[in-house]
C-alpha cells in the first residue's frame, strides 16, 4: 500500500514547476545592472522585493509549494549549472529557439574538467526564500543532471576528461548530491527547518519525500541514459539533520 502524507507537506498532489513571469520592473533592473548602471547591492534589493510579492502572491492564492520565480538568473537552467565545476557556457553553435518578440539565445553548458561541486550554489537563495515564506513549502528549483548533457550531446562532454561517460554521470551524481546538500545546510544554518526541503530536480526531475526519505515509493522518470545518475542521486542522499 502505498504510503500517505498530509497535503501539509512534500509530495504535493498537485505541484507549481515554480518558474514564474518576471516583473517589467525586475528586467529593466537587470539590464541596467549589466550596463553598469546600478551596483549589484541595488539590483538584489529590487529582486528580494519582487520575490516577497511572488510569495505573497503564491501564499494568496493557497499554493502548497512557494518559489523565489527564479527571479535571480537569466537562464532557469544554466546560473546553477555554470556553478559546477568543471562546466563552462558556450555560444550555442546549432539550431537556434524562436521565441515570437525575443531575440535573446541560451548558450550551452560545455563540461571541459572534472564535474563537481566545490561551493555552495545558490545556497543564500533558498535561505531568503524560506526566510519570507509564512505558509507553504519553500521550494528550490534546480535543473536535472540531464541538462548537462541534453543540448549539446557528447560533442558538450570533453572525451580528454571523460572518455567514458560512465565516470561523468558519476561524477555528476555526487556533485548533485554535494550540492543537495548545501541547500539543506543553508536552511539548517538559517535555523530554519531542512525537513521542509523541497528538493525538485526538473524537468526530469526527483521530488524527495518528507523528512528526507528517498527510496521505490518515489519513482522517477529519467531517460536510460539518465537513470543510473538521477538514481545514485535518489539513493544516495542521506537527510539526517
């Protein structure tokens, strides 16, 4: 029989992915701050301004689960996998999005040295999004290990560094795994709750249980090639805070 949680708590029934529109207000920002027009100190203020009203908002509307709107990056995938190390971005030398009224084109991730994660990313985000959130869940979205792979194949994947993919997808499970684990530190640092850690790895992606469970009662759905990454991730965090 399978398990059951109150509706209080991680697994949701019903789930946000949690990347959200962003405010004109917090793009004019943005493009000035990359002008040079406003110091960076500015432009985070302006951001923890339009991430409370994205929780307000969310809190409003009974949302179990709450996100930041990823209102931090330009890109919902690539500001947290250009923090790895060992992946660098590119100019995306391939066919191009066509997104009607933007022009704007993603680069790719390139992994050029060993993956890891040597610092914590994206670590001070959740701890203010679990500082404003006063009901619901904090939710921290990050991208699936896939996407270290996905755009640019195995032309993306130095074979000087990684002859055998093998070792990559391994060295890429630990290094979600390492960063997991910063996330949940952050809370605990905070003197929040790390039980309330929604751990979210999308589009393909592991939502951990309550209290840090992980295990056959949470499948997930990865590509084969995937699989042997996302599940060394699944089972190989161990949430005892």
């Amino acid at each position: 029989m399978a398990q059951t949680y109150p509706d209080t708590r991680p697994p949701f029934r019903a789930d946000q992915v949690g990347s959200l529109l962003r405010p004109a207000a917090l793009s004019r920002a943005r493009e000035r701050f990359k002008a040079g027009q406003i110091p960076a100190d500015e432009l985070r203020g302006i951001e923890d301004e339009a991430i409370r009203e994205a929780v307000r908002r969310q809190q409003a509307i009974g949302l179990k689960s709450i996100t930041d709107g990823e209102f931090r990056r330009d890109w919902w995938h690539l500001d947290f996998l250009a923090q790895l190390d060992g992946v660098s971005v590119r100019e995306n030398p391939g066919p191009k999005f066509k997104i009607a009224g933007q022009g704007e084109q993603p680069p790719i991730a390139s992994v050029t040295g060993r993956v890891g994660c040597s610092r914590p990313i994206m670590a001070d985000h959740f701890a203010f999004l679990k500082s404003v959130v006063s009901q619901g869940t904090a939710k921290m979205t990050i991208p699936s290990p896939s996407m270290l792979h996905l755009r640019g194949g195995r032309a993306s994947i130095s074979k000087t560094v990684y002859p055998d993919l093998a070792q990559f997808w391994a060295d890429t499970a630990a290094a979600y795994r390492v960063a997991i684990r910063h996330l949940a530190d952050a809370l605990r640092n905070d003197g929040a709750d790390p039980d309330a850690i929604a751990r979210t790895v999308g589009p393909l992606g592991v939502s951990s249980a309550p209290d840090g469970v992980t295990g056959p009662a949470f499948p997930v759905f990865t590509p084969r090639e995937t699989g042997a990454a996302i599940n060394a991730i699944r089972f190989g965090v161990e949430a005892r805070y």
